[in-house]
C-alpha cells in the first residue's frame, strides 16, 4: 500500500509559513566542503589546544588566555573589515595636486582598534589564527578590488633585508600563500617580483623605520628603493596587469614607489589592497565599491600614473 504525501490544506498555498519545510541535511560551518580538509582543521584546532597547555598564549586584543586572537576579539575584526572602501584619499602621495587619483587603492577595513592590534601582532610574530583571520579580510577586499576582472597579478610589497632577518617572513606574501591554499583567490596569482635594492635608512639616516615620519620623510625614504627581479618572474611584466598588495596605508609612499618599479618594467598597474588604512579624524565615511565593480571597472579607460 502506497502512502500518500500530505498535502498542504486549503489556503497554504499562498501562505509559506503554512507550508511544511523539507529536512535538509546541515552544512559545516567551516570554509572547507572536503572531509579531509575539515579534518585537518580540526586536528590543528586540537593541537593549538594542547599546545596553549604547555605554552600558554594571551589574545592579543584583550588578553583572554589560551588563543592567540579570542573568539570575540576574531568577530570584531570581522565586523571591522566587512566593507572594503577606497582609501587612496587619505594617502597624500597618491594623489595629485588636482585632486585626481594616482593610484586607486581598496582597503579590507580602517587601522584602529582590534583590526590594528591584530595586524601589528602578526607582522611582529606571524601567528597563526591570525594569519587566518587577518588573510579572510584581505581576500574580501581583493575581490571587492578586482570585480570581474580576471588575469591579474597580485604583487606584494616586499620587506626590507632588515624586517625578514628579524621575522622570518614577509607579512603580506604569507597571507596571500594562505589564501591561494585554500583556493580563495581562484583566477587570480600571486608574484614575488619586487625586491629591495637599498637600506631604507640611506634615504633618512635612521633604521627605526617609518613609523613617526611625516609625508617628505617618508618619500625620500622609500624613493628608489624598489626594483623588479627579473629572476624571479619578472621578465614576464611587460603588458601586464597587476595589483599591489600591502598591510597598512599611511601616506602612500611605498604604493608608489612599488608602482613606480611595476611600471619601469612595463607592467600596467590598475590599483592597490591593503589590509588597513589610517584615516584623519575629520575624514569622510568610508565608501566600498558597488556590487559587480571594482577598482579596475572604475578606473577602466584611464591612463595609470
């Protein structure tokens, strides 16, 4: 005997509250759709777990125990970098005495608060959930930078000598490793083709880096510092389109010098990301992009500087 599916009484059919719903199977929460790799997550997850026995660790926003970044302090870094926005009008050197943009820049989110203590803790230690949380933000703005546009070469800023001598690793290379692991930038590659070519405190005859120095200090700086190395892919820049990755943008001085290198070899650079972007206190709200758009759409037909 053939059991009959029950139909919704009269009246239901307009009302889809009065519909019963389907049972579907719940999904996993975590960014991997394969068992494997939600495995290795969890086992990660456990081994930070057990590690925070032996080595006790402190958030380093509100200094909680056992995590390196607290769930709480983790959801506030995503709240603040939810909205990637055009930053280059805080950065001085990337516009011109007309007003016009020099470089159009997308920021994942404004440098303040745990957003700041997150990125200043990673680029000194490299911590691992932070690698994670702070490479999600910077995926979601190098999609709202990209749009549609396919074909791109995504270039880091590299570190001096100096900062890879005393970290170990370039900041913004390992977050974008992190993110073609995990297949969040598909399209799109990655190149290490900039280098380094002098110390920074040739320019200013200081090696206390460029935190405290005001907009001219800043460009005598880093002018000139940048090359492309053509040993490691750089020959392949003429024509091409390219992006400029960096954590954090104050003046603007490295964008452009970076840009600066890509273009001397040819290449044609349609923007730049960065983690986060300081901002005057009197300044405008941020505005992202418009859905489907990004900084190439809105820059299509102009001529790169």
């Amino acid at each position: 005997m053939k059991t009959r599916r029950a139909e919704p009484a009269r009246g239901a059919a307009g009302d889809p509250d009065l519909v019963p719903q389907l049972l579907r199977r719940a999904k996993h929460r975590s960014e991997h759709r394969r068992r494997l790799l939600r495995a290795a997550d969890l086992l990660t997850e456990a081994a930070a777990e057990v590690v925070a026995l032996a080595v006790p660790v402190e958030c380093v926003c509100c200094g909680n125990e056992d995590r390196a970044i607290c769930s709480g302090c983790e959801r506030q870094v995503r709240l603040l970098t939810r909205l990637p926005f055009r930053a280059e009008s805080s950065a001085p050197a990337l516009m011109g005495t007309d007003g016009s943009v020099l470089l159009p820049v997308v920021a994942a989110g404004i440098y303040r608060e745990e957003l700041a203590q997150s990125v200043l803790s990673f680029k000194r230690h490299g911590q691992g959930p932070l690698t994670a949380s702070l490479a999600r933000a910077l995926g979601r703005a190098i999609r709202a930078a990209v749009g549609g546009g396919g074909d791109i070469w995504l270039v880091p800023v590299p570190s001096s000598k100096a900062a890879y001598r005393k970290r170990g690793f370039t900041p913004v290379l390992l977050l974008l490793r992190h993110l073609h692991r995990h297949r969040v930038l598909d399209g799109l590659e990655c190149h290490d083709v900039l280098r380094k070519i002098r110390a920074p405190a040739a320019a200013t005859g200081s090696s206390s880096g460029q935190k405290g120095l005001n907009r001219g200090a800043r460009a005598s700086r880093v002018r000139g510092s940048m090359r492309v190395g053509w040993a490691a892919g750089g020959s392949g820049l003429a024509g091409r389109s390219c992006i400029i990755v960096d954590d954090v943008l104050t003046t603007g001085s490295t964008l452009a010098e970076a840009a600066r290198a890509l273009h001397q070899a040819g290449a044609v650079v349609r923007g730049a990301v960065v983690l986060a972007a300081t901002r005057a206190p009197d300044a405008a709200p941020p505005r992202g992009p418009k859905p489907g758009t990004g900084v190439i759409e809105k820059n299509k037909g102009r001529k790169d500087e």
